[in-house]
C-alpha cells in the first residue's frame, strides 16, 4: 500500500514543524498532533490536532484511525531536565506506549519513530554504527527513554507486524527553535551580551542542520518498503568542538562574549560523531549543510524572525 495520509507527533515542534512543511510540499496527506499550538506555520497549526498523547482516551478518541504511516516525534527532549525531573521520562514512555497501540489496534502498519544519538552514552568511542548502542551505557532518563523505546517499537514489529523504520538524530539546530539547545541558546546569549557556558572544554558533538535531517526523514517515507525494520543514523557524519562553535558564533555575530567554561553536566555524551554510512547506501542519504554554513543560516533565520 502506497503512502498518503501521514499522522506527525510533536507536529509543532522544531523538527514536526519543518517535517511537516516538507511532507505538504510533496502532496502528502498530513495530520499533526500535539498539546501545543505550531506558533511557526499556520498551515500546520490548522492540520494539527490538540491532544494530549500521554492519556489513551485523547489518543483514541481524538486522532483520525485511517493513517498510513505514524512518524512520531513527540518527546521530552532535553537530556538535562529529564535528569533533573525524571518524571518527564515516565511521559514519554506513556506516550510511545498509547501511540504504537493506537497504531497496532487501528492496523497502521508503518511506522517511523526519532531516536538519539544518545543511546551510544559514553563508551569511550567517537564514532558509533548502528549496533554499537547497548543499554549499559545509559547516561540519563532520557536515553532509557529512547533505547527502551527502541526495543518496545521493534517488539511490535516482532508480535503485531508493524513495519517500522528508527532514526537517530543528533544535535538537530535551526529554523523553528527559540529553546535553550546548544546553538538557538549561544546566538541569545551572544544577542544579549551575556556569557557563553560551554559544559565540558573537550565536547565534541554531530550537529546536524534541520533540513539534513528532514531530508533523511524524507528518504525513509519515499524508500520505506525497502528501508524498513532497521536503524539508521540520521546526522552529518562529522564532528564539532563546542567551544570551536561558540568562538565561531562570536565572530559571526560580531561580539566578544566572554566564554566560561564548566565540568560535563551529569547524564550529557562527551563525544559523538554519527556513522552515516548505512544511511548512505540503503537511503542515498547524503547531508549537504556544514556547521559553518548551518550556524550562518540559524544566524540569518533568528535575525529574521526573532530577536537579533
């Protein structure tokens, strides 16, 4: 069965916000949801259901039940608050848990769901492949969120034959963000002439510009038949010093912020760089914004739209 109608959770965030004007863009069927409005497009905020995906009922009673295809992007996302409040990832165990049976009781049999680079922890590697994430290197509530879930997704396609596809983002930066992740957060601290905080002077992370990592979303709708019931790295493939970024965004911005540095937060990877290789070859992946060129256009899309 051919792809039309495509359920988005977390339809109003950075990544639904951006997937979702893509999916519209390609003629797709789209229906959001999520318990926020999208303050971003419009568009997206009128398609978008309001529902609380932590309570079945909502769940059941609100979503329309003939979907061909679940992305689900909704998710507490911030590694440090998850350690600070870990209740936040009881939430989002509820709420993979009532999607994949809303899916399994309506017989949607595709399913895409965005994990983390954060399930590799801190194993004492840079570059992780796809099997290289093993649950005794969980760091934080919020990478159990992300492995557990993994293994509840690939049970259901074990037990109930749901076709599923599992993307691991890392870093994702970009239009649509106004929160306090790594680059939306350096370009107000530098706006506002304040300090930038970098955690740990040797962290070296994959940051991966918004429509790179769309894109490869995009590729796993358009090639799902064939990409199905695996694991792909979705990221740039190479690393960046965040001390490196933060110097860069001084001199773009033109400021001379003054950068402290402090000891790694609890539950945070250290070092990453995504094996993009499998991505490559089973997708045609290939991501085409260099954190150079990413910085510049988040630069020039905050001076457009908000506070610079």
């Amino acid at each position: 069965m051919s792809i039309k109608k495509i359920l988005v959770t977390g339809s109003s965030g950075t990544i639904g916000t951006r997937l979702c004007e893509k999916l519209i863009e390609k003629g797709f069927e789209v229906i959001g949801a999520d318990w926020v409005p999208n303050k971003w497009n419009k568009q997206i905020d009128k398609l978008t259901i309001n529902v609380d995906l932590r309570k079945q009922p909502d769940v059941f009673n609100k979503l329309p039940k003939d979907i061909d295809l679940v992305i689900h992007l909704a998710a507490n996302a911030r590694v440090y608050n998850l350690v600070m409040e870990p209740t936040l990832a009881r939430d989002n165990f509820e709420t993979l848990f009532n999607v994949l049976e809303f899916a399994r009781k309506n017989n949607i049999t595709k399913f895409i769901f965005s994990s983390s680079r954060e399930v590799y922890g801190n194993s004492g590697t840079t570059t992780h492949k796809e099997d290289e994430a093993y649950v005794q290197n969980c760091e934080s509530p919020y990478t159990a969120t992300k492995i557990g879930a993994e293994a509840l997704i690939h049970s259901y396609q074990q037990c109930y034959g749901i076709d599923i596809i599992i993307v691991r983002f890392s870093n994702v930066y970009g239009m649509y963000d106004d929160s306090d992740r790594l680059i939306p957060l350096f370009i107000q601290l530098c706006n506002e002439e304040r300090d930038l905080v970098v955690f740990g002077e040797e962290k070296f992370l994959d940051c991966t510009y918004i429509d790179d990592t769309v894109a490869g979303v995009m590729l796993c709708i358009e090639k799902f038949d064939k990409a199905k019931n695996e694991v792909y790295n979705i990221a740039y493939g190479q690393g960046s010093s965040i001390l490196r970024i933060a110097e860069l965004m001084r001199q773009l911005l033109g400021v001379n912020n003054k950068i402290i540095i402090k000891e790694n937060r609890i539950g945070e990877v250290v070092k990453y760089v995504a094996d993009i290789s499998k991505a490559r070859d089973k997708l045609g992946y290939e991501p085409q914004v260099p954190i150079n060129e990413g910085i510049k256009k988040s630069i020039k899309w905050y001076k457009d739209h908000l506070y610079l």
